[in-house]
C-alpha cells in the first residue's frame, strides 16, 4: 500500500504528524478521525523516500507481543511509564524496536501521550493497537491493556500460523504434481515415442495429444514459462486493486479442505478483537470499525463495516451479522444472547475460541482430508498413461501375437 504523510490536530488542539500506510488518502483521513486526529494536510510519500527503507530491519510481531508483555509486566509493578520504557530500551534484542523505544521516550518528553507518540510509527504499532492503548490511557487501566495486547498478538501470530499451514500443504501437493506432470512429458514419453516411430504404428488419439503436448513442452517451453509469468503478473495486479483484492479473499475461503480454515481462522480473528474492543471500553460502533481494519481479509472486512452502517441506521446486531451472510446459526444464536444479556464481549470470546478449536481440529486432520485428492490424482495419472501409452503396446503385442 501506499505511504502517506499527514499533519494534524488532536483532541487537545496539539499539532500532530506522522507516516502510515493506507489504501488512499480517504482511507487514512477516517483512521486518523477514528483515533481523533483532525487531518490538516495529507500526502503521498514519494517512491524514491520509500526505496530507501526497504533494507531496513522490520519490528515483527513477536517483538510487540514481547514489548507489551513487558509494559504490562513493569507497569503493573507500579514502575512509570518513562522508566518502563528506558529499561526496555536497554534490554531489548531488536535495534530497530530499540529506537523506535527511544522516539516514544521523546515525545513523551515534550509532553504527548503514548497513544499519540505510536502514531508516528504506523509500521509497528497498527491503528488498532493505538485505539487500545488511548482506551487504556483514558480509563486508568493501560497495565491490564498491555497484558491483553499480548495476549491477542499470540492469538493472531497462532491463527496466521494456522492458516499459512492449511495453505502449505495444499501447495506441496499441487507443486508435486506439477514436477510429475513436467518429468513425465520431458523424460518419460519421448522415450515411448522413439520406439512408436520405430514400429510406424497407427496410434490412438490419446496417445497422439500426449505426444504432441510433450513436444510442445520441450521444443516451446520458453512459450509455458511466458505464459505463467504473465498470468502471475495479471494476477498481482488484479489483486492490488480494491474490487480484486476483495474477490481473491471470498475465492480463497472457498477453497476446498483449506477455504474453511481459512475463513474460521479469520472470523475467530474477528470475535476476538471485537471482544477486546468492547471489553476494553470501546463502544460496538467504533469497536467494528476498528476491528474491519485488522481481519486481513477484504471481504470479511467489508461486511464487519456494513454491521457497523446498520447499527448506525438503529438495527440490532444480531439483524445485521445476519444480513452479511457470514455467520453460521450458532453463532449467530450466541450473538443474540450476548445481545439480549449485556455480555455480547463473553460471547463474542467464546465464539472466538469455538472458531479456534475448529481451526485447530482441521489443521490436524489436513492430511487425512488431503488424501483422497491426492489418490484420485494419481489414478487419473495413471490411467491417461495406461491410456496413450500402454494401450498402443498392448494393441501392437496382440497384432504380432495374432501374426505369429
């Protein structure tokens, strides 16, 4: 995504800057009015700024899950913010996480909130992440946010790791496959075809595509690597736009045997955070908006904020997860108790857990659902070879037999 400089307001009237990435500028203007930020200016960095922190060493996740657990840990002690972050600037392993400890540490210094000192540093704390840290700051309560950031980073580092597996295994199989196919016309028919030019036999159509493909494929392959690579191409781009990237999140979750742990992984992902939203003081409104920002999943995301347009317009939640069509009747009876008894966060929570048991649960059984795609693969492999190119030798051996 694009990278954007903007100036503005806070709710105390202090000037404000920062960087952050954002789909366009309309997008970061509403993220910057979500974290009650005023924008006054706003601009697109240039790609000549943006080259140049491409070697830089990344602040990954396992790093803020550290960092918080830390903050929680130090500050639940009663040890001040300042002191907190001075000691884990000292002690951290990470140099890039080291500095950007420091830049909290100033601006703190000359008087802005922790909360508004992330902002400047979009490519390590995401809005979401910022938004908990202003409730926490605001309620008294930024030691138990901290904990409970950690605690929802291990959640969300599991739940890619989950999904990453589910779609590796799948790739394994069809790369396999496609070395199989690729061996067996390069190394395996072509040896079959010296001996039926040798015999001048008259030779099935089956076998006469095989032949000719395998050809192909030797003699043109510059022409089937010209074509995966633009296909590639085509596709990165399609999904860099918007309506793409929001068609390539629906077709993934359909994906068969991975699809469905792709799509409960995020719906636990987003339980979740609406759940530490809502518990951490948000109100449901703010608490979609925000969380449609952390699914990682377009689709998904789009239907997180057309709930949050419905209860704009008065309707109840459960009226609105209904009209998304993507919530299943069980979820959508515990949205409707949690709705009716005030404890829509307890439910939301368990729901997340349902979501993550399943995803677990599949994960484990990846394998076993695997293989039988993998059999019927190898069967029909089978068979088109039995086809073109035993069943020739099959018919030349009865002509000679009959001869004889």
């Amino acid at each position: 995504m694009p990278v954007f400089e903007y100036k503005g307001r806070s709710e105390e009237g202090l000037m404000v800057s920062g960087v952050q990435e954002a789909a366009d500028m309309d997008a970061l203007g509403s993220a910057l009015m979500l974290s009650k930020i005023t924008p006054i200016e706003i601009k697109q960095r240039a790609a000549v700024a943006v080259a140049f922190n491409l070697f830089e060493q990344k602040v990954t996740s396992l790093d803020i899950m550290l960092f918080s657990r830390q903050m929680f840990t130090l500050l639940k002690a009663g040890i001040p913010i300042m002191r907190a972050l001075t000691g884990i600037q000292s002690s951290v392993g990470n140099p890039k996480l080291a500095q950007v400890v420091g830049q909290l540490k100033t601006s703190l210094d000359a008087g802005r909130e922790l909360s508004m000192a992330m902002t400047e540093h979009p490519k390590v704390f995401d809005n979401f992440y910022i938004s908990m840290i202003r409730v926490g700051e605001t309620t008294g309560n930024l030691d138990n946010i901290f904990l409970r950031l950690a605690e929802h980073i291990e959640f969300e580092r599991f739940m890619r790791g989950q999904i990453k597996s589910a779609l590796r295994y799948p790739m394994f199989v069809m790369t396999a496959m496609a070395i199989a196919i690729i061996v067996i016309n390069i190394m395996v028919i072509p040896q079959f075809e010296k001996v039926f030019a040798s015999m001048h036999a008259d030779l099935p159509f089956i076998t006469k595509i095989l032949i000719a493909f395998s050809s192909f494929m030797r003699n043109y392959w510059y022409v089937l690597i010209a074509i995966v690579v633009g296909a590639g191409y085509m596709f990165k781009s399609y999904i860099s736009t918007s309506s793409g990237r929001s068609n390539w999140d629906r077709i993934k979750m359909r994906i068969p045997i991975a699809g469905k742990i792709i799509f409960k992984g995020t719906m636990a992902r987003f339980a979740r955070s609406f759940a530490l939203s809502t518990r951490s003081g948000l109100p449901i409104l703010g608490a979609l908006r925000l969380v449609s920002q952390t699914v990682e999943n377009d689709y998904i995301s789009i239907k997180i904020l057309s709930m949050s347009a419905g209860i704009e317009r008065g309707e109840t939640i459960l009226r609105t997860a209904t009209q998304t069509g993507v919530f299943n009747p069980l979820v959508l009876q515990m949205i409707a108790i949690g709705e009716e008894s005030g404890s829509l966060d307890e439910l939301m929570q368990e729901i997340a857990d349902m979501y993550q048991a399943d995803v677990e649960y599949d994960v484990k059984t990846l394998g076993a659902q695997i293989e039988p795609i993998m059999i019927m693969f190898l069967g029909a492999l089978v068979l088109v070879l039995a086809l073109g190119v035993f069943l020739p030798i099959w018919d030349m051996s009865s002509v000679m037999l009959k001869g004889g």
